[in-house]
C-alpha cells in the first residue's frame, strides 16, 4: 500500500513500519454471474494481507506514525484482527502493546496478539465495554490510544483499498461496493480516496453506491438507515455475533458511516447469523473463495438486494472480504459441518 505514500501522512520514509501490506487480489465470482443473473461480481480479498485482515492497512500507517511522533506505548479495544494487527506492527517497531478485547474472542486472536508480545485484557461484553476499559488505561497510562476514528492515522491506512479498487479496475469504479460495517472506518476510508482521486481527477463519472451491511445481532446503523427512510425496525439490543468485527453496538464514527451512504446515495442492510454462515458454506464450497463471515455477510446482502429488486443485476460489484476465515474456524467449524451434514439448499433465486 505504500506505492500510495505521497497520500499518506508519514513525513519520513525511515518512520513506515511495514510487513507487506497491500494490493490485495480482487476476484471474479463466475458462478454468481450464472446462477444468480449478475453481470459482473468481484472479491477484493483482505485476508492476504500479512495479518490476515484489512486492519494491517490501518495499523502500519498509524503505528508509522506513532513511531515518527515519539510514542513508545500504544493501547487498543479490538474485536480481534486490529488487535492482532497492532501488535504485529508494534513488536516491529519496538512499541510497547496493550489489547483489550471481549473475552468471547476466539482463542487465535488472544494468541496471535500474545505471541507478539502484547500485554492482553479481557473484558466481559461487547468492543463498547472494552473500549470504556481502554480509555481508563490511557488516563493511567499515557498510552496512545489507536481506537477506531479516535486517531486520525488508520483511516489513512485504510483508504488505500479505495485507490487499489480504483487502480485494480483501471481507473473504472464499480457501480456498487458492499462492505461489511462495524467501526466503520474502512467503508469511510474507501470514500474518502474516491473524493481525493476525484479532485486530482485520477477518475471521472459517477462514484459508486456505498451499501454498509450488518449483522442484525448488532445493527445501529441499518437501524439510523431505515428509521431515516421510514422503513420499520425493531432492533433495540445489541447481541453477540459470529462477525465479531461487525459486533459494535456504538460506533465513533456512525455520522460519517451516514454521511457516506448519504452521500453515494447508498444503503444500509442487515442479514442474520444464519444467512452469515450460509455465505461462508456456499461461497466456500461452491465458488472456491473462504471468506470470513463479515465478508459473507456481503454476499448474503448483495443476494438479499437482488432478490428484493434493490439490485437489478446489470451492475458492476464489488463485495469486500475483511479478513481470514481461518482464523475463526474454532467458533464456526460445527455450524459449517452442520450445513455439510444437511446440504445447502440455496432459497435466495
């Protein structure tokens, strides 16, 4: 991501803490072309950066920064992959690490972040609980705190998706992206690149639609969406999800998650558990691609849309997958038998 560096805010090449990330592979899906009546369906694939998830883009550029800026102490809430990130970029820069996350968390991100050497918290509840720990510890501490949007380096990071899609498809965006929301900031990073490359005028034509996609466990921003379009919802608790990346009852920068889909004339959509494992089981066993259920659950939304008449089907997409399946096998692995045991009866045609 760093061939993208004059738009970064890092002054000097010396201060870039990097482990490789970037310019991650974006995929046809044929088999969605004819089974479901699409034109033109794409994976950006997020799980092959060097930690397994988008987070590295957001880490590198913000633990890059805090090396430039003197900081030697850095504290984070993480549902998982920003947790691992951090400490990954943190052991490289001899930054000292602290991690705070659910204690549901799957046992390979708890180790993942140990094993580079960070000192790992863990709190009963949901990231809002771990962030209010969080900023206890900083008050404490003086650590640097890289909590989602609450620092204003990781979306720089994270915005080098938007100019890799734009140089991915040569110069031509896609008409919708769906990504899977949960902080937010990478479907604000991505719209973010899409405004700078428009004012430099790297592109030209209309941007596309930005569709944020939740879990219905935990929806706040589909629920804003709807109450603001007058569509009812009776969302009200938030409650654990297998995406835990989407699981973030209050996110920092919900207005701008608003702002954007406002602004690309876009929409916000909530699928259940049931459908998110179904799209790890059918996209894994029938297109070849193992996505994390947050990416499935792009898959799920983009059918759900189609089959509503919100997608005619003509459209160029772009689904995102945000991180490794793997590592949230030990959680998901007998859902997925399950479905293997029964067969997946597809009822979204």
């Amino acid at each position: 991501m760093w061939r993208y560096r004059e738009m970064l805010p890092v002054l000097d090449d010396k201060n870039i803490v990097t482990l490789g990330e970037g310019f991650t592979p974006i995929i046809r899906i044929e088999k969605a072309i004819q089974e479901y009546g699409f034109t033109e369906v794409y994976v950006k694939d997020e799980a092959m950066n060097p930690t397994g998830s988008f987070k590295a883009r957001g880490q590198s550029t913000a633990i890059s920064k805090a090396l430039e800026l003197g900081v030697d102490n850095c504290i984070i809430p993480t549902a998982g992959n920003a947790g691992g990130a951090m400490s990954a970029y943190c052991a490289k820069a001899d930054i000292k690490a602290t991690v705070v996350m659910p204690a549901i968390t799957p046992n390979v991100f708890k180790e993942e972040c140990k094993l580079h050497g960070a000192e790992v918290i863990f709190m009963d509840g949901l990231i809002s609980e771990c962030g209010a720990k969080a900023g206890e510890l900083k008050k404490e501490t003086g650590a640097f705190d890289v909590s989602t949007m609450k620092e204003p380096y990781r979306l720089e990071g994270k915005k080098t998706m938007g100019y890799e899609i734009a140089e991915q498809f040569s110069w031509k965006l896609p008409n919708v992206i769906i990504y899977p929301a949960g902080g937010g900031t990478g479907l604000i990073g991505i719209w973010k690149a899409f405004k700078e490359m428009k004012e430099m005028s790297w592109i030209e034509g209309p941007l596309p639609k930005m569709v944020a996609v939740q879990s219905a466990n935990c929806q706040p921003v589909v629920k804003a969406y709807d109450d603001l379009i007058g569509t009812p919802n009776d969302y009200e608790q938030p409650k654990p999800s297998l995406a835990y990346g989407l699981a973030v009852p209050h996110a920092f920068s919900h207005d701008l998650m608003m702002k954007v889909i406002s602004e690309s004339d876009g929409m916000a959509i909530a699928v259940s558990e049931e459908d998110i494992i179904a799209g790890v089981y059918e996209l894994a066993k029938t297109k070849g691609v193992l996505v994390c259920p947050e990416g499935a659950a792009t898959w799920e939304a983009m059918l759900q849309m189609k089959k509503s008449g919100m997608l005619t089907g003509e459209e160029n997409i772009l689904l995102m997958n945000t991180g490794s399946a793997y590592k949230y096998m030990d959680k998901i692995s007998e859902k997925l038998i399950q479905f293997s045991k029964n067969g997946y009866q597809s009822e979204k045609t």
